[in-house]
C-alpha cells in the first residue's frame, strides 16, 4: 500500500516531508534519496499513533499532482486493516483473543506494529471480525 507525500524543497536544502492523511508524519532529508528513506520511516511511526490511541487509521486518499507515493510495507498494512476493522466492530483486543481461541496477550502482540505476524495468523484475526483478507498482485 502507497500512501501520498508531499515532498516540498527547504530553505535551508533538502526536501520536507508531509503526509495529508497521517499529518502526524513529517520529515526531511538532505537529498530526495534520504528524504525518501525517511519518509518510509516517518509513516510507520505516524501511523503507530493510531494504534497507541487505538483509533481509526486513515486509508491513503488519491494522488494529487504535487506529491509522490510513499510505500507501507504489507505487514503494516495488514495491521492497519484489522485494527480499523476492530474499531468499526467495536471489538478490544480481549475479545479478538476470545474470538481466535487464543490470549489476550497473542491478540495484543497481533496488533503491535513492533511484532512480526504472520499472514496466516493476521487472517485468521479477520476472520474472526467476519472479514477475509485477500491478496492480490498488481
């Protein structure tokens, strides 16, 4: 998943970085290479906001002219999807573990974007919200 980035030239050189629908990810580098680089970094970091406050994330909206898009990776991805499907479900991470026959504990580290999951058990967290996470090669 892409998300849109304003990459905007500094006076002092380089490039700042700003994301319309994670305005809490700013940053900036000294080249388009670096700022990039940092734009990657700066996202996930914005977007873990969102799931320290466990609030809805919000999804990348289209590409405007003026900006580049900036990849999540899949796993971060994945993430963000349960837990805005958890927050429409109005459903804790207690209950996702009920759910999946699991511990609470399984279900907090499912949700944390600092644990490695795998796909199948992310799948599995959807289906227990109902959902079915599909993937698909573009």
């Amino acid at each position: 998943m892409y998300y849109p980035a304003r990459f905007e030239p500094a006076e002092e050189g380089g490039y700042v970085v700003t994301f319309r629908d994670i305005p809490e990810s700013i940053t900036q580098g000294d080249t388009f290479k670096e700022a990039m680089k940092m734009a990657r970094e700066v996202l996930v970091l914005g977007i873990e906001c969102y799931f320290d406050a466990h609030k809805h994330v919000p999804v990348p909206s289209e590409l405007q002219a003026d900006e580049c898009l900036v990849e999540l990776p899949v796993s971060v991805w994945a993430k963000v999807l349960l837990l805005n499907e958890m927050i429409a479900a109005k459903v804790g991470p207690s209950e996702l573990a009920r759910r999946m026959h699991t511990r609470p504990q399984e279900a907090n580290r499912i949700i944390d974007l600092g644990h490695a999951t795998k796909i199948d058990t992310l799948s599995r967290a959807l289906a227990a919200l109902g959902k079915r996470l599909e993937i698909s090669v573009a």
